[in-house]
C-alpha cells in the first residue's frame, strides 16, 4: 500500500533511495505563476469564508457528478499526463458561481483512479447535494513515474505550470488561493506538502495522509517560510493511522513545524498505512477541506 514509497524518501535501505533536496536556497525550484493567479493578500487564518451563491440550473435534478477520463500533453514530464476529472452535479459552465478545485495525489504504485475506488467522487456528490459543501471539482492526475526520484521526471512543473492553468482555462474555476486545496495519501501526500509550500501562492489547504515528508524538507521549509512568512503558511490537514511505520518520518517533521510555532491539525487514529484506512476518512477529509466556506444556498 505504498509503504516504501515514502519510507524511500528518508533512505531506506530496503529502497533505492531518492536524491534529496537541495540545500536552503540552493537551487530550489520557484512558484510558477501565470497571469491568472494572483499572490495572496491575506494569512490562511483569515482567508475569507466563501459564500457561494449557485442559481440552480433550470430542469436540474442531478445528485451525481461526473467523471472524465482526459490527459494533458506536458512538454515537462515528456507525454501525456493522465487525469480524471470530477464536476459536480448540476456543473454550470456559464453562471455566476466560479468553482473550487480540489488537486488529489495518488499513492506509489497506483494511479489515477486511486481516490475514485476510496469514494472520494461518491461522497462528494452525497455533501454537495445535502447541500453540506459547496459544488467544487476533483483533479486527480497520474504521476507515472512514482518508483523514481521525484525530482527528476518533470511532474512538479507539470502540476503548477501546465495542469492548474489546463484546468483554470477550460473549466470555471476559481482562480484565488483560497479556492485551491492540494492534498494527497503516502507518496502523494509527501507532494502535496511539497508542493502546498513551495507554491504557497497557489493552495490555500493541504491535507497530507499518511505521508513522510520528503527527504530535506526541513531545510526548504525554513527556505520557504522566509519567502512567506508565517502568516501565509497554508491551511495543513496531517492524519496518521497509529500502526503506520511511517509516523515516526512524520513525528520528526512536526517538531520542526512546532518549532516555527505553525498552525495545523493533527489527528491519529486506529489503522494502518493501508486503502481501508483512507476509504473511512474520505468524508473527514472532504469536510476539512472546505472548511473555510460556507455550504451552498
């Protein structure tokens, strides 16, 4: 269930280990920004609580989203990227109402459809039609090479400067932070709290699931915190099952987050670094994340 794909990260010998990071502001990759994402103005402690205000489309009587199998040419991984893509019932590409967009990260050794098969579409279309949470889609890309270092097959740059302005120009999308979370489980839970704070200008949230950090996160996390500040530090959702062999990686990256006095929640439950384990958080998950807005009218 993904296991040595983050315990790979720290240099496992049972593992080929992955090149670290470089050294603070060595060489660190920047945010890629395009002209439709603008920083922020504002700490994620007072990003503003949304209200959306979703005119139902005349006839509507959906109560499930829908699912769509695309892919995306990235010049940066050097093929296609596959994703599937989650719009919510009733989806209106022509209202007022511009959509959140939640970006899911597969474990190693699974693809795309990962978050599909925990009920992470299923349990959305639930929320949004109890009117629970707000409409919002569900980005869920393929990293293909999840065996190798991570930082050498393109996928970071293929995230931030092609799929997040893929998305943004074919679907209506909210393009501010707040409208952004990027969250993951086991190795896609370590990119997304990479990726959550080396492109802090893009998530509001992050939700790392079962994750060790990659190996360096300390230093680029004191990099990153003085290109930001503290009070931009994203929204962070860290969840453990207690027999994860993995908690530990994490215990040790939590003083470091303690030690900046950073906000974030933590939670341990019963369970294992195993897919039954995430399937029953599903829910939990989808609540935290959108925490900051108000439920649909």
């Amino acid at each position: 269930m993904g296991v040595c794909a983050s315990v790979l990260l720290l240099g496992s010998a049972a593992c080929k280990p992955w090149v670290a990071l470089p050294a603070a502001g060595e060489g660190l990759p920047q945010p890629g920004l395009t002209a439709t994402i603008a920083p922020p103005t504002v700490a994620p402690s007072s990003l503003p609580t949304f209200t959306p205000t979703v005119t139902p489309v005349p006839g509507c009587t959906e109560t499930t989203g829908r699912l769509q199998d695309l892919s995306i040419d990235s010049k940066f991984v050097g093929k296609a990227v596959p994703l599937i893509l989650y719009t919510p019932p009733c989806y209106d590409p022509q209202g007022e109402y511009r959509y959140p967009v939640l970006y899911m990260l597969h474990g190693q050794s699974f693809i795309q459809d990962q978050w599909v098969r925990l009920g992470m579409p299923s349990t959305a279309d639930a929320l949004i039609t109890a009117r629970e949470l707000p409409p919002f889609l569900i980005v869920m890309p393929y990293e293909e090479y999840n065996l190798n270092n991570p930082f050498e097959k393109g996928f970071e740059k293929a995230v931030v400067e092609e799929l997040i302005p893929w998305v943004d120009a074919n679907y209506f999308t909210c393009t501010q932070r707040a409208c952004r979370t990027i969250a993951g489980l086991s190795r896609g839970g370590s990119w997304a709290l990479y990726l959550g704070v080396a492109h802090w200008e893009l998530f509001g949230s992050i939700g790392a699931h079962s994750t060790a950090p990659f190996f360096g996160m300390d230093g680029w996390l004191s990099y990153y915190l003085g290109q930001m500040g503290k009070e931009n530090f994203p929204r962070l959702f860290v969840d453990f099952g207690e027999n994860d062999s993995l908690l530990p990686y994490m215990t040790e990256f939590q003083k470091k987050l303690d030690g900046y006095k950073l906000n974030y929640d933590f939670h341990l439950y019963p369970g294992n670094h195993t897919e039954e384990y995430w399937s029953a958080h599903v829910e939990e998950y989808l609540r935290w994340y959108w925490k900051l807005w108000s439920p649909a009218g």
